[in-house]
C-alpha cells in the first residue's frame, strides 16, 4: 500500500497548463509532473518564472525532489524537465514510446541530434511497471490516444492523466497528431474509468469551457462517467470516435505545436547551439499549390 502523497498544483495561465509537486510527508521525497517552461514565441524568449515558482515550495518545505516525470511529449508547452533536472539533480521519467515520437518528428525537423532510443530521458516506463519514490508507490499505465507515449501515473487512490481527459465539461483528448488514434484513446479511457469511482484524476490542462468561470484541474471516475460530454451516455466506441475525429477537424493548430515538439521529444532539450552560439527552432513550411510561386 502506497503512502498517502501531498498533491499541489500549479497552474500556468498562458497555455492553461497544470504542472504538479507530489511529496511523500514521512520522508520529504517528491516528484515534479509535467513541469512548464515559459516560452515567448513573438520573441523567441525563455524564461523560468514558472518552474521558479515549484522550486521555491520545494526548498520551503525541505523536499528534496527524485524525479521529474512527463505524461507524454506536450504540443503545447515546453517542458522544464531539463532545467529541473540542472537545478536538482532529479531524473526525468517518460513513457518507453517515447521511441516512437521521436521516430516520427526526427525526419519532420531534420533533427539529427535527436536520439531515437529515448536516451534524452533517465527513465523510460513501461505499461505495468512500479516505482517508489520515498514511501510512495507509483503505478505506470499506458493510456495511448492522443500520442502513442502517453502514460498516466498512479499513486495511491490519485492518478495523474495527463491530457488523456479534460474536466467533464470540456471532454477528452485530441487524437489529430501524428501517431495519435481515437480508438486507442477510447480504450485508454475505458481503462481509467474502470477504476474505482472515488480515484481522483489530475489533469495536464484546463480551458475554460461556456458557462464556467473558474479553472479547475481535478475531478473523479464517478464524475467523469457520470458527466463527462464525450462518453457519458453509454457511448460506443464507434460512435465516441466519430465525435473525436469530427471535433478534432475543428480543431485550430496548437499556438506552441512547433516549437514545444521540438524541446519535449528532446527531454526539455534545445538543439545544439550554431556557429553563433544561438540555438534555433524550425518552422516548417507547407505550401499550399496555388501559392507555390510565393516561395519560389
């Protein structure tokens, strides 16, 4: 039996991300999950405002932080996994599909620093796997949908899902990025919701849907069940991944897809510095056939 863990979150306005501290009280052990690095992509600025933030509760309250663990390479924050790890000395952990990612976005930025064994990461978990991190035990679960890699962690009767699901109002994943499927992440989901219906889930984001005022980042199985718009109902699975793929055409680019792949396939790494000593991001182009001579 895992101890009881001290959950808090910090919640980033700018991409509306929730980066969590999870301590073990007996022993001061903690993990960072899904940590932030603030990035300007007007100016091409980085900063660590955020990420400062956990750190300065980490050093208050004596923890000393073991692990950083990502729920899946994000296409819409950079992470700080990196700067946690210079700062702390703490390994970063990932889902052992990360492999796959890295394999599909190399060739999309030429990245040739870019190590498609997940070796840019400590620790690549497998679906079934525990680890213990002072008195808490957590539980890996491949939950796969949205990305191939995406994991979710479970410690004690808290499970932290990443972008697998959003609150109740709001719905589930998207599935429209490369290696992304709607089927997976139905059976991804039915897999969270088959535990029992009090377990609370901590999720990656929150946009605020109509109607409601205040963000909010956790909820439970029972509720997700319940009221959930995407599954509630006793949707099938044809018919939830009709809704999923229709929704996901509407769907507008994420504002930091580009330059958070590039960072998060990487462990939080930027690409080697140039002759200049700057590091650059790339922005692919897509032309589209009627504009081809605007480029030639």
């Amino acid at each position: 039996m895992s101890a009881t863990p001290d959950i808090k979150g910090f919640f980033e306005t700018a991409t509306n991300t929730i980066t969590y501290l999870v301590a073990d009280p007996a022993t001061s052990a903690a993990v960072v999950i899904d940590p932030v690095l603030d990035y300007d992509p007007a100016s091409g600025t980085v900063d660590t405002r955020s990420i400062e933030k956990v750190l300065q509760v980490i050093q208050s309250r004596g923890l000393k932080l073991e692990l950083v663990l990502e729920t899946h390479a994000h296409a819409d924050h950079l992470s700080a996994a990196t700067y946690l790890k210079a700062k702390t000395g703490a390994k970063i952990g990932i889902g052992a599909c990360i492999r796959d990612v890295q394999k599909i976005f190399r060739p999309m930025f030429m990245a040739d620093d870019v190590k498609v064994d997940g070796s840019d990461f400590d620790l690549l978990f497998s679906d079934g796997e525990t680890f213990q991190v002072g008195g808490l035990t957590f539980d890996v679960m491949h939950t796969p949908g949205h990305t191939p890699a995406d994991i979710s962690y479970k410690v004690a009767d808290n499970v932290f899902v990443g972008d697998t699901l959003f609150m109740p109002d709001y719905g589930t994943a998207r599935t429209d990025f490369p290696g992304g499927d709607a089927h997976q992440l139905f059976r991804s989901i039915q897999r969270l919701l088959a535990l029992p219906r009090e377990t609370k889930l901590f999720l990656c984001h929150d946009y605020l849907p109509a109607g409601r005022k205040a963000h909010a980042w956790e909820t439970t199985v029972g509720e997700q069940i319940d009221r959930n718009i995407h599954l509630s109902g006793g949707r099938s699975e044809d018919e939830f991944v009709g809704l999923r793929e229709a929704r996901d055409k509407a769907l507008a680019t994420p504002r930091l897809l580009l330059p958070s792949i590039q960072v998060n396939i990487r462990a939080g790494r930027f690409p080697i510095a140039e002759t200049n000593g700057v590091r650059y991001l790339k922005i692919p182009v897509r032309v589209k056939p009627h504009a081809v001579d605007a480029v030639t």
